[in-house]
C-alpha cells in the first residue's frame, strides 16, 4: 500500500486525538489546556494534521471576531433563533469567509452552520429602543 484512503485517516486522526488527551491528563497542564487534531491533508503516502491548543479561559479566534463584528452589525449574541424548527445561536465569526462568514450552533446537539450576513442580520438584530 502506497497511498493513505480517507477511511485509514479518520481513524488516524481518532487514535491521535486520543492519545494527545491522555497526554495532557498527565502533565502539569492538565485541565487548563484543550487539544484538538483538526484538518489534515494529503497526497500518496503522506498525510498532514492540524493541531490546535487553547488555553481555557481564552477566546479562539471566530470568538473574538463575533463579538467585534457583531458589534458592526448590531446583532445581539444572546438571542437564540428559531430556524426552521431548531434553535440556534451565533457562535463564531469567520473572518476569511466572504460569502458565509456567520457560524451558527444548533443547541440541541451542538452541530455548527454557517450563514450569510443577510440570514444573521434577520434573525439576531438587536431590539431598537423605541424613543418617545
């Protein structure tokens, strides 16, 4: 075998996952550090994984893009909106996303979308006071 097969890599990325969570468990770390084996790429025998840490507390990048841009946009992050059924919740901001920057998270399980800025303006534009 020469080449790597999606099947054989999903189950990479499982096995790695894995044992970088077991990895920080036992180290001076622990508890304050997430793991996460992300994207990876490949060509014939060789395969590509992204690793993201984060710092509990801290805000990842989509995190804090939300919150400026939402801003921007008045859009109210605490709003949770009834789409087709579903709950959902703003949650990120994708900064390099030109058509469907918006990513929203369905509360029932945790799935995340992404939406264009017509569909987030919408649905979590913030109240206007009304000015007597």
């Amino acid at each position: 075998m020469t080449t790597f097969t999606r099947s054989q890599l999903n189950e990479l990325r499982k096995q790695l996952q894995s044992a970088l969570d077991g990895a920080v468990d036992t180290e001076n770390i622990a508890g304050n550090i997430t793991i996460d084996v992300g994207n990876c790429s490949y060509r014939g025998g060789e395969a590509t994984f992204k690793v993201k840490c984060l710092l509990k507390g801290t805000k990842t990048r989509e995190q804090e893009d939300l919150e400026y841009y939402a801003e921007l946009h008045k859009l109210d992050l605490t709003k949770i909106a009834k789409l087709q059924g579903e709950d959902m919740s703003l949650v990120g901001y994708k900064a390099r996303a030109r058509k469907k920057p918006w990513v929203l998270q369905r509360l029932r399980d945790g799935a995340e979308f992404v939406c264009e800025d017509r569909l987030a303006s919408q649905f979590f534009k913030k109240e206007e006071a009304n000015a007597e």
